[in-house]
C-alpha cells in the first residue's frame, strides 16, 4: 500500500512538474552569418536594435541576415572584445549574448560542436516570439505590419494619435513621421497603437509607416497621413440622424463644411450635399449602390445603415448606425 | 484493499483530467446562408466584403447585410463562386470581427461594418 501511494505521489510531481516548465526559452541552435535567415535572426536584430548596434530601415525585414546585420554584430563584438570582429555570430558570440541577456536556464557547451547550442531565459520584451508579440488580426495576412488609419487627422506636436492596423509589435514598434527618426511605441493588442506626435515637426502633412519585426507597412496602394497644424480642426462628427419619408437623410453634429463626402454600406453619395456647418442632408436613392441593393430587396428589409462624412478634416472614426428600410 | 486502490486510481484519473491541458475548441463560428448581391473589395485590407440579400442567420429571421471572406483565413469549399452575385452561400462565420478596412481617400482606410468574418463557405 506504502508503496503504491508513492507512486501516486510520484506521478503527481511529474504531473505538476510538466504543467510549470517554462515555455518561452529561446534557444540559439546555430551559427549566423551573412545570408542567414529565421527566427534566430530576429531575434539576433532585435537585440541588436535594442542596443542601438543596428537600425533597420523602414523598408526592410527582419529575419534576414544581410550587411547591415552582420556590421552591427561586428560592431557589437568589438565592443564587447570579442575577436576576430567581423560580423560572424558563432560559438563565441552565442555565449556572450547569454551574459547579455542574463538569467541563464541553461547551457551546454562542447567547444568540438559546430552546433554549440545555448538555451536562454530570454526577457519576453526582447525576444518574444514573433507570432505572440505581434499578433495578426483576425482576416487580416499573417506574419505583415499593416497601417490602416491615424486618428485624428489635423493634430498639434505632441498630440496622441492612434493607429490602427494589424501586426503592431508589443515590446518594438518605430513610427515613422515623413521617413524621419522614429518614434518607439508599443501595442497591447496587436492592432492599435497610441503615440504622440514629435514635437519637433513643423506644420505640414506627414506620411506613416510602421516598421517591427514582421518588416514595414510601406504600402504603394496605401497612404497614412496626419496634419500637423498649430489650429487642428476636429474631424467631422454626426450626434443625430433621421430619415424623412422622402428617404431624405439629416445628419446633424459638427465639423461639417462644404466638401463632405458621405460614405455608407450602401455606398457613397455622388451628388452634392447641403451642409450649414451643424446639419448635412443627402438622399439614399443617391447612394451609388442603391439601385442594385433595392433590386433584391425590393423595400422589404430593415436595414441598419452606417454613415462615415469625410472632409478636408478628416472623417468620424467610428460610423453612425441609422435603421431604414430598403 | 482493492476496492481503495480502484477509488484512489479513479480519483488520480480525474485529477489528471482536470491537470492535462485541454485543446481549445476549434472557433467554428455561427451558421450563415444567403445569396450574394453585391460585393465591395476592402482594398486596404485585402478582403471582400460581400452583401447578401437574403441572408440566413440559423433564426427564425431572414435579414440582409454583410460578411467578410478573407483569403487569407476564410476556408473556401466548391464551386468557388465566392463573391458572385446571385449565387448561393453557405458556411459560418465569427460576429463581430472587424476585417474589412477601405481606402476612402487617397490618404485614409475607414473600417467597413460587416455582421462579422466567414470562417469558411461554400458557394453553388
């Protein structure tokens, strides 16, 4: 009987043991060297970025072992008296980096191996892994930094602005104001990102970018842009909205001016639009994808109808939900 | 004696049940079916956003609006109409899922609202 309950006992410790074994152990398992590529080398480049031996440009991935990497861990090796210095991430260097990094779990050195493995402990806002760090949002392609929208548009320096998009980096992210030295921010939730605007830009129109471990948002089809102004004008908002029984919709909220353009789930309004600064009136039967939506539904369904007014200013961030039927 | 290790032995089974990590279900989604009327490309985010009318949503209601297919998580069975007016679709889908992103203006995406994000549909 004493015997059995140790064994039970044993299997418990097991049990146990499995369910609190670390998991986020990075394990360097091989050389690096010019034409590398992987996890390995993101994490290496991360490193080295945090460090201030390399700085990735805005339209280059990580995960690729290039010259400009393999000066920064030339760079990083003299400065850490390793020899020869030229850029080769060996034996040598796995072993510093371990000291670098600090909190070993283990090591297991064979100076015959050319494989020298060495498990570390890493700090997770170093070198976490990349699909946990920078999640990708549901829908949306795996494994890219994409740059959707900054809100609000018109701001002053120093103003907070948020980005949305997909891929934003916990622990890395640069934002990129014209190109310039970028600002760091981090994500919570891989899909929005707050920073503030650099107080040293002058007035002017900005184009973002964002560039983290999954590489850059530079997108030739896609442009972020701010409006950096010392007067902002707020973006357009709608407080109210109601259907006439001519289907004539009024909008009434502020920010409006003479050159809005109303975007809807039923598409957008072509034709002109009264706006008095506080009211902006359009009609659904303008909307551009009335006619071929009506044709199924031939006035028999309720529908919900999200409203967006864009101007000069920018547009409301969130849609207004008006229920009609069509 | 017997009858304690057989007790002993089924309660360690059920703590091991309860310890052993358990998968998570596969998020399959809710049930949709409807036929396409139009359909709009989310061109920021690479998606198509398409409206059905009708559209069956497993209750008693038939309603109109939105799904987004994604090629790049949407799993997509035959006849591969995807997208194309007038054709049937049926699968399910994730409520709520914002996945449709539209550029508006050369230098703005807005958000397009949809009921939420196909998980996988198959088209007639």
């Amino acid at each position: 009987m004493r015997r059995f309950f140790l064994s039970i006992t044993i299997l418990l410790m097991i049990v146990f043991s499995i369910s609190i074994t670390p998991v986020n152990a990075q394990t360097f398992n091989v050389n690096l060297t010019r034409g590398s590529r992987g996890t390995d080398v993101v994490f290496l480049q991360q490193f080295l970025v945090t460090k201030d031996f390399l700085q990735m440009p805005p339209n280059v991935a990580y995960g690729y072992f290039g010259s400009l990497t393999r000066m920064a861990v030339a760079s990083w090796q003299e400065a850490n008296g390793i020899t020869p210095a030229v850029g080769f991430f060996g034996p040598i260097s796995r072993a510093v980096i371990v000291s670098q990094i600090g909190s070993v779990v283990t090591s297991s050195i064979t100076s015959t191996s050319s494989t020298f493995p060495v498990s570390v402990s890493v700090p997770a806002e170093l070198f976490s892994n990349a699909e946990t760090d920078a999640p990708t949002a549901p829908g949306m392609k795996a494994g890219r930094v994409m740059l959707f929208r900054a809100f609000p548009f018109e701001v002053r320096p120093g103003d907070p602005i948020t980005l949305d998009g997909s891929g934003f980096s916990r622990t890395l992210n640069k934002v990129y104001f014209n190109g310039d030295s970028p600002d760091i921010a981090t994500s919570t939730d891989g899909v929005t990102l707050e920073v503030s605007v650099p107080a040293r830009l002058a007035e002017g129109e900005y184009k973002l970018t964002v560039s983290n471990v999954w590489g850059s948002s530079e997108n030739p089809s896609i442009t972020v842009l701010i409006k950096v102004t010392n007067s902002p004008h707020a973006a357009p908002t709608i407080e109210s909205a109601s259907i006439a029984a001519d289907d004539t919709i009024t909008l009434v909220g502020s920010g409006f001016t003479s050159a809005n353009n109303i975007i809807t789930t039923l598409g957008n309004s072509s034709h002109p639009i009264s706006a008095s600064g506080d009211t902006l009136i359009f009609r659904v039967a303008d909307l551009s994808m009335y006619n071929e939506t009506r044709a199924f539904t031939l006035g028999k369904y309720q529908e919900v109808l999200w409203i967006y007014v864009q101007n000069e200013h920018g547009a409301n961030k969130e849609p207004y939900q008006l229920e009609i039927t069509i | 004696m017997r009858k304690k290790q057989f007790i002993a032995i089924t309660l360690l089974l059920a703590l091991l049940g309860l310890l052993l990590p358990v998968l998570p279900a596969q998020a399959q989604g809710l049930p949709f079916g409807g036929i396409v009327s139009s359909r709009f490309p989310c061109t920021c985010s690479a998606t198509l956003r398409i409206r059905f009318n009708p559209l069956y949503l497993g209750g008693p209601t038939v309603t109109s609006g939105a799904l987004v297919y994604s090629p790049f998580s949407t799993l997509l069975y035959a006849n591969l109409n995807i997208g194309v007016p007038g054709k049937w679709h049926i699968g399910s889908y994730l409520p709520g899922v914002r996945a449709c992103w539209a550029i508006i203006t050369w230098w703005l995406c807005l958000p397009l609202p949809t009921l939420g994000l196909m998980t996988k549909v198959g088209t007639n």
